[in-house]
C-alpha cells in the first residue's frame, strides 16, 4: 500500500486524522525489534561483568525506544509550517548548543571526545539534535531563496558556509564522522533543490580536499587510516578493532552461528553493542542476516525519499526537503557504519541507525522519523499527490 492510495478524499468534511505510512512504519519497527535483540545479545556478557546485570543494555535501549516512539508521537501531530517558521531559532540552537558542549562543565567528555551533556540519567550526544535543527533550517533556506540557489553562487555559497562553521565545532570535539555526515547530507539538500551543477561539483571538491586535509592532519586519524588500509599489520593495537570485527564477518559464513554464540562479542571485539552490532549481527545471522537488515535499510531510505518525491509533487517544498534529508542521512550514516564494519572505510564513532545502542540516537532519529510521517500526512490531506501527472499544478 501506497502513501498515495491513503489520498483523503478532496472535501470539506474529510478526516484529519493522523496516518501513519505502512511502509515507513513496517521497515522502522522492524528495525528497532532487530536493534533491541542484538544490543541485548552484543552487551549481555560485558553487562554481566562490569553492571552485575546481564540485560543492563537491553533495559536501557528499552526506556529510550519508549521515549523515542514518544517523540515521534509528539513531532507527527506538529504541523510543518510550525517548523518551518522556526527555522532561523532552531539554527540558533543548534550553534548554541555545538559551542556549549565544548565548554568545560557543561560539556561531558568520554574517551578524550567533549560531544556529551548530562541530562539527568543519560549522557545526551548534542550533535545528533544539531544535525536535524541545521537540516531544518537549510530545508527552509532552500524553499526561501530556490531562485538565488538556481542562479547566483551565492546563493550556494552561504549555506555551505554555515555547514563548514558547524563541521569546525563537531571537528573541535573532536567527530569526524559526525562532521562529515552532516555536511554530505546538508549538500544533497543543495543538490536537490535545484543547484547549478557545474557549481555544486566545484565546490564539493573543495569540500572533500578540504576534509581530506583535516583527516591527515591529526596524528590520530593517520592512525586510523593506516590501520584501514592494511589492519592485519598491527592486529593487536591500530588493527585491533577492524581485525576483530571481520573476523566476526567471516565466522558468520551464510546462515551464521546462531542468536547469542557470538565469540567475538566476548570481550574480542570492542564496542560490541554500539559501533560494532552489525559485525555482531554478522557472526550470528550470517549472509542471510546481514541481507534481510540492509534491505531494511534500503526501504525505509527509498520511503522516505519516495515521500519526498509526492511532497514535492503536491507543491510541500519545505516537506520534501526535510523528508528527503532524514532519507538522505540514513542511507550515508547506514552506509558509513557498515563500511567501517566490513573494512571498507577508516573507523568512526557512528552508530547504525535504530539498531545500536545509544539513547541520543534513537530519540532524536525516532522524532525526526516523527516528522516525515507528518510529511506522508500532509501530502496525503493535500489531495494532489495521487493525481494523475497531467493534472498536477507544476
């Protein structure tokens, strides 16, 4: 079933009442059922030994699933253009919220990185709420200036200044990945809002030149891009987690070793439960595992761009380029984890969309999906997206 076979009938009387996409909703609960079963078979040993308490994780990811699906209950019943007339405070925030978490005191740091803010019983990761208040506001940009972004480099050059400013904090804390995730996501919004192609591709190279000088100069992040290019020659320190981690790929073979015969999650492979679940998932699911998860993966990105698509099509600009920014980041961060899992790109801290453990993650990924429901919504009440092609309104 389609988000356009849910069409309300064009009347006065027709119902408001909120519909949630079936297919957005199949994938993403899917998902969360799947994140909740491997965080609690990746944690349960090291959870035993250091919390005495083998499903410490698992109860954790549980509160912060409820709270997350309470989030979104909450964003889907926002109207869009709410959003949208907030979008230059929501910017605001973001940036005052990426400087404070630097601030010593406000700021909580874990492992050397300051990217936390105490929040009662949680650690909050600040940038994950930034990432979504900044592709607001880039959202609201491009329907406010389209004509400048179509035609004067300017137009491009302002919002890309403000994703580099945003890139130097997260950099500062430091998070590369986070860092670099953004402002790929933040220039497919560009793209897609209508960029002059010859200016997008210049600019992305200086971008990504630019980003390939940041990663080479810290002697911790050659470090690590060594230790990508070739794990094996030092298994035991730069290699270790990639080393472990595929081999926790390989012993899955096809259909895997079975829920909970992990060996790897044993204290071999670190961050088993967070940046590591797919090699977890891997070892005990096997191929068969890891191709029902990254066809997950694949519908709810093609959903939510595919929701994008009809906002557009019903003249919801603003809807579409917030729809289509939650499609864009799942499918780069999903790519970007799995690809440090399987040793096709140098580790990042990143999590795997609703499958790692992490409470930021999933509240602030289950909100935002919140908002792309809202987005089917409105598309639906607008009547327009289920018309036939010749009478669409261009």
């Amino acid at each position: 079933m389609s988000a356009a076979s849910l069409t309300f009938p064009r009347s006065p009387a027709r119902s408001r009442k909120i519909s949630f996409d079936p297919v957005l909703t199949l994938s993403t609960s899917t998902l969360l059922l799947i994140g909740l079963v491997m965080v609690t078979s990746a944690s349960v040993s090291v959870a035993e030994r250091s919390l005495n308490n083998p499903f410490y994780y698992f109860e954790h990811q549980l509160i912060f699933v409820l709270l997350g699906l309470a989030a979104c209950a909450i964003a889907v019943t926002i109207p869009m253009h709410i959003w949208e007339r907030l979008a230059v405070p929501l910017m605001i925030t973001a940036f005052a919220m990426l400087v404070l978490v630097l601030i010593p005191g406000i700021g909580h740091s874990v492992n050397g990185s300051r990217r936390w803010a105490r929040l009662g019983f949680m650690n909050f990761q600040v940038s994950e709420l930034a990432r979504v208040l900044l592709l607001i506001y880039l959202a609201g940009y491009a329907v406010r200036r389209q004509e400048e972004l179509k035609t004067d480099i300017k137009g491009f050059l302002k919002p890309l200044g403000l994703l580099m400013v945003a890139a130097l904090l997260l950099l500062i804390e430091p998070d590369f990945g986070a860092a670099t995730v953004l402002v790929a996501t933040g220039l497919g919004i560009l793209f897609l809002a209508g960029v002059k192609f010859r200016h997008f591709l210049a600019l992305v190279t200086l971008a990504v030149v630019g980003m390939s000088l940041i990663a080479v100069s810290s002697p911790y992040r050659v470090k690590r891009l060594i230790g990508f290019v070739d794990p094996w020659a030092d298994p035991f320190n730069s290699g270790f987690q990639l080393t472990q981690s595929l081999i926790a790929i390989g012993r899955g073979e096809i259909f895997g070793v079975g829920l909970g015969a992990s060996v790897q999650k044993l204290f071999y492979l670190p961050e088993a439960h967070t940046d590591f679940v797919f090699a977890v998932l891997a070892e005990e699911f096997g191929l068969v595992g890891i191709v029902v998860t990254l066809a997950l993966f694949v519908l709810l990105v093609w959903r939510s761009l595919h929701i994008a698509r009809l906002a557009a099509e019903a003249g919801l600009r603003f809807q579409s380029y917030v729809a289509a920014s939650f499609g864009l980041w799942v499918g780069l961060q999903t790519f970007v984890n799995v690809g440090v899992n399987m040793g096709l790109l140098p580790t990042k801290g990143l999590t795997l969309p609703l499958l790692s453990y992490g409470g930021s993650s999933l509240l602030v990924t289950l909100g935002w999906l919140g908002m792309v429901f809202r987005v089917a919504h409105e598309t639906q009440l607008s009547g327009r997206s289920a018309m036939p092609k010749k009478e669409r309104t261009p």
